[in-house]
C-alpha cells in the first residue's frame, strides 16, 4: 500500500479526487474523510478537523493480507491499533451505507490511500476514493497566519 505500484493510470483517474472537491462533498455531508494514516504519523504531522482515524496498515493485517517490508516498517514504527473485523466493518458500513457517504481516504501524500481506495473497493465499497496530494496538500491550503492549527490528537471514528 505505500506505493500503489499495481494501479494504473487509467484505474488512478477512477479512484482519485482532489482536495478541494473532498473538502467539498465533506462540507456538504456527502462524504466522510478517512485518515488511513498511522496513529504516530498522526501525533507527529497533525489531523485534519473532522476526519475519521483508521489506520489501513492495520486493516490489512487483519485481514489476513501480507504486508511488504515498507509497510511492516511504518506499522512498528508506532504502537499499533488493534482493530477487529467487526469493528471495522461497522465503521465503514455506518459511513457507507447508512449514511450514504463516499469513502475518502487520505494519507500524508496520496500514495497509500490510492491503495487504500482500491482495498475498499474490493471489499465492496464503491464509493471509495484517494484524495488527491494528501495531508501535505491540506496543510499547503491552511492560512498561514490566524489558522486553527492542525490538533495533535488523533481523530476517532463514531
């Protein structure tokens, strides 16, 4: 997941949006931000206001996929979430079919969450999609002065 390197240019058009159409459908209650980040990345970078925290490293463990050593790096860098299948899958379908919301996801640069968009999907969520340059985008939109300061605690899902 931290390259993508089995998506195409054809399939990333399909799965990736930009930052300011996500900030959009999320302002206009058609979408749900899912920062599939670490939780150190989190407490190191900051989070983006009203986003949901699922770590996808951890989803993919969980779900019995291997990772590469990359990725199994980044997962021991930081104390790992446990997530369980049930909690997991109650999440996303409250985002997705109860609420009807596309599925965003974001990491720090639009790599993962490429993948992460293309895991979702195949689990049957449709509505999955990358946003487009990541947290480092989000944070080139933000004020420089007199902006709320990314919070440094993780966002939790509910």
């Amino acid at each position: 997941m931290t390259d993508a390197p089995s998506i195409d240019p054809a399939e990333r058009a399909t799965l990736e949006i930009s930052l300011p159409s996500a900030m959009e459908l999320c302002k206009l209650g058609l979408a749900t931000m899912i920062d599939i980040r670490q939780t150190f990345e989190l407490e190191v970078k900051g989070t983006i206001p009203d986003t949901v925290h699922i770590p996808m490293f951890e989803v993919k463990r969980m779900l019995g996929d291997s990772l590469n050593e990359q990725e199994q790096e980044i997962l021991d860098a930081g104390m790992p979430k446990d997530i369980d299948a049930k909690t997991f899958f109650t999440l996303i379908n409250k985002l997705h079919h109860a609420r009807d919301h596309l599925l965003l996801c974001i990491c720090n640069s639009g790599r993962r969450s490429l993948a992460a968009a293309s895991l979702l999907r195949s689990l049957g969520y449709p509505k999955a999609l990358s946003v487009a340059g990541g947290f480092q985008a989000w944070k080139k939109l933000q004020p420089a002065a007199g902006a709320p300061a990314p919070t440094a605690a993780p966002a939790t899902g509910s």
